[in-house]
C-alpha cells in the first residue's frame, strides 16, 4: 500500500486541566501540526487526521477546580478553551480538540474497560505504596530523587496510598512488550527505545487502573463498579482510540503515530500497547518522544514565575515567526534552553534579514522592472522534507528549506539584476529567482503557513508590488 492509498492518524499528548498550557506544552503541538501538514501535502486532507485535546479527569483537576471554588466541570471547561484559543493563536490545524468529559469518550472507555475485564486481565486487589499527584502516578523508589521526591514534580509531597482497587494486569505483557520496543520504527528517537527496555527489564508490575469514589469523585465511573472511577491514564490514553476509531482511522489502513515529551513516554510506549493487545486492537505504528524546553537555564513552572503562554509570544512576535524558532531550535531529541534574547535573535537573523530581506529584494525589483510576469501553478517536490517523513526531523527539512534560501540569495548577488540593461535577460533571470522563491514558499507550508501564502499571493500577480516587510525588523 502506497503512501497516498494509506491514511495517516497524528496525536499528541493530551494536557491536564489544572492550568493553561504554556509554551513548553504547545511545542509538541507545533511539531505534529508541522507533520500533519506535511502528510496532507502528500496524501490529502481527507486521508489525514489530526487530534489534540484536554485530559480532563483526576484528583490534579478536581484539586484545581476545589483551590478556585468551582466544581470541577465548570473548571475544566474553562481551562480547556483556554487551552484550545492558545494552539488557534500558533495556528495548530488539528481536526479535533478532544476533551475526556466528551460525551462519545464516556462510552467508549467504559466499553474499553469491560473489554479488557472480559479477557481476564482486570482483578481487584489491596494496593499500597507510593503515588504522584502531580504526574498522576503510581511510583516506585527508582523513580524518585535522593529526597524522596517526583523528579518531575520535586516541589509536591509524594503520598502513601493504602486503598483498594482494579488492577491492570500489565506484567502478562511483558514479553509482547519487549518485541515491539525493539522493532525498527515503534519508538523513536532510538535513545528512547533504551529506556523503555530498562523499564521493562526492572520488572513491569500490574498497576492499578481505578481509585476508589470516597478519594477521587471525578472520574467516569467504573462499569462494574459504581464506587471506583477509572485511574486518569488508563481513561486518558483512550481518547486517541474513541476519536479514531469511528472515522476509519484505528484499523490496518492507517499509520499511527503519537507524538509526546518524555514525561509521557512509559505511559504511551508500555502501557498503552499493552491496553489496546487486551481488548483485541490494533497498536500504533511509530511513538515519538521528544525532549523538554527549558526558559534560561531553568524548568518552565508557576512556581517559578517563568510561564510563558503562547499568546505572549504570538502577540510580539507573530505566529509564524514564534512557529519558525521553535520548530528550529525546539527539543526534538534532547532537552534544549530557550531565550527570549535567542529568539530575538533568530527573528532578525532568519526572518528579518533572510527569508523577509529576499521577499523584499525581489518585489521591488520585480516592481521596478515593469515586467509582467506568467507563472504556472507549480508542483511540489517534497524531496527536500524527507527528513520529516524518515524519523520526524522537523529541525533538518527545515535547513534544507532554508538552503534553497541561501541558494536564491547567492544566485541573486551574482547575478545581480539590479544592474542588467538588456530587458531579456533581465526578465529571464528574475523569472528564474521569483519561480525559486515560489518554491521555497511551497517548502514553507507545513512549518509557516500564513508566510507561505503571503509570498505566494504576492508573486502570482502579473504585475507584481513591494508590499510591507514580512518580518519588520526588531530594534
């Protein structure tokens, strides 16, 4: 089955509603909308479908939702549109914002559930030890720093949980586990695929997948047991399925892939395969898992007073300026340090004087020239955006993009057609370099869409005009 015969399904994680998303949340957002783009370039919109959302439920959100003195459902929607107007302001072109509270997810995670129960791998059981509320997780000493504490949640207090729950019984797949991590393309970066073995390796215990209602009231209600609510993660990871599933994108015609930071990576990568082999359902082709942004040196977090929401930056900025840096210098396999002095930087550098600079150049030589100017629709030739196709390496396809770039510019500076007297020649070489910057504005679609519109509908006129600087440049 051919590229353009397969369809092509992209999450990414889904975030809880104890606060708004901040920039560090809505990188992963801009990475999969730059590959859902890319993939509707190449097979169609119709055969590609892109999901975010909110995760809803949990002590994390009924606790927020309790501090504000709301109940929890007018606190998750609020929150909610609040998350979904900060992915509109970076231009996330998802199909659908999920929310867990969905009416259609109620029932197909209940439905799920009662699945998994049938093929005898749910039981209840006394359980006892360690969890996280902030990461919404059962933890074990291994996963905690030298004070006891989550590594990513050092500031909130570990608790000691003795209740009794449904139980997962996620160490029967430990051997199914193990093949799929190792196959060639099911987690990537390849660093990743490591930890995941380890994880296995230490021993995978059955987890518990309910809370008990007397601790956590919101939660959808345990089919089989109206005083127990599903555990967050097994009802959260659900939500790609419920989406999916009825639109003819959870079945073997489809490419799966879930795009997620590192935080979510066990989850994603270990339990989620093992949920979905017990109900007797497909696995997701690719998991990749990218790295955190870090603001100066230090973690983005409320408590620190470094939140930076993407509006903020969209606002000073522009969308695709904000799209551009973060797509360049984000944390696609590492954990990388961010700078409002670097993207500043970057902004005149890349924008201002690069892409924005070569726009102007041409307009106004095209201007002046008093040519009319034909141009066909022109194809696209996605060679240059393998990168994004082979193993997610938004940062590359868009170097090779910015290639082409440096390439128009050289042709330009030595060709000079500022200088040219002969009117042939001089409309046969800035015919040359307006189809060149065409197609880069063509390049440009999945990672700086309203740009690359911009550019495009400026040179497509016969009688093409300066118009105002794409990316003014910043003092």
């Amino acid at each position: 089955m051919t590229a353009k015969e397969q369809k092509y399904l992209i999450t990414t994680a889904i975030d809880y509603t104890n606060d708004v998303i901040h920039i560090g949340h809505a990188y992963q957002k801009i990475l999969a909308d730059c590959v859902a783009r890319y993939q509707r370039l190449k097979r169609g919109d119709k055969d590609v479908y892109f999901l975010t959302g909110t995760d809803e439920y949990g002590t994390t959100n009924e606790k927020a939702a309790k501090d504000r003195n709301v109940s929890p459902k007018q606190h998750v929607d609020e929150i909610s549109a609040r998350d979904r107007a900060q992915l509109d302001a970076l231009n996330v072109s998802y199909d659908r914002f999920f929310r867990t509270t969905d009416e259609d997810h109620t029932k197909t995670a209940s439905d799920f559930y009662k699945k998994v129960f049938d093929a005898g791998d749910i039981y209840k059981d006394k359980y006892k030890g360690l969890y996280c509320e902030g990461c919404e997780s059962y933890k074990t000493f291994s996963e905690l720093n030298e004070e006891g504490q989550c590594l990513l949640h050092p500031t909130r207090k570990i608790q000691e949980l003795e209740e009794v729950n449904y139980f997962f019984k996620w160490s029967k797949y430990s051997d199914f586990l193990r093949a799929l991590v190792n196959s060639e393309r099911f987690v990537l970066p390849q660093g990743k695929k490591k930890e995941m073995l380890a994880f296995i390796e230490n021993g995978i215990k059955d987890i518990p997948i309910t809370r008990p209602t007397y601790k956590v009231t919101w939660g959808i209600p345990v089919p089989n047991d109206p005083e127990q609510v599903i555990y967050v993660w097994f009802d959260a990871l659900i939500n790609y399925f419920t989406a999916a599933k009825p639109l003819g994108f959870w079945d073997d015609s489809t490419e799966i892939v879930h795009i997620l930071g590192k935080d979510n990576a066990k989850w994603h990568v270990l339990l989620w395969p093992a949920m979905l082999k017990s109900a007797s359902e497909r696995v997701p082709d690719t998991i990749y898992v990218h790295g955190f942004i870090n603001l100066d040196g230090q973690k983005i977090s409320k408590s620190r007073g470094n939140v930076i929401l993407p509006t903020d930056l969209v606002n000073k900025y522009g969308v695709d300026a904000v799209r551009y840096y973060f797509l360049k210098h984000g944390p696609i396999v590492e954990d990388v340090d961010i700078s409002i002095k670097h993207l500043e930087e970057t902004y005149n550098s890349d924008l201002a004087n690069g892409l924005g600079n070569t726009v102007a150049r041409l307009a106004k030589l095209a201007e002046n020239s008093g040519f009319e100017f034909d141009f066909a629709e022109g194809e696209l030739n996605l060679d240059d955006l393998k990168p994004i196709e082979e193993d997610f390496r938004i940062d590359i396809a868009l170097q090779n993009v910015w290639k082409n770039l440096a390439d128009l510019d050289k042709h330009i500076n030595e060709n000079t057609p500022w200088a040219i007297k002969e009117a042939n020649t001089l409309k046969e070489v800035l015919t040359y370099e307006i189809t060149k910057l065409r197609e880069v504005a063509l390049l440009l679609q999945p990672f700086m869409p309203e740009t690359s519109k911009q550019i495009l509908s400026q040179f497509s006129s016969q009688k093409i005009t300066a118009r105002s600087a794409l990316f003014p440049r910043l003092a």
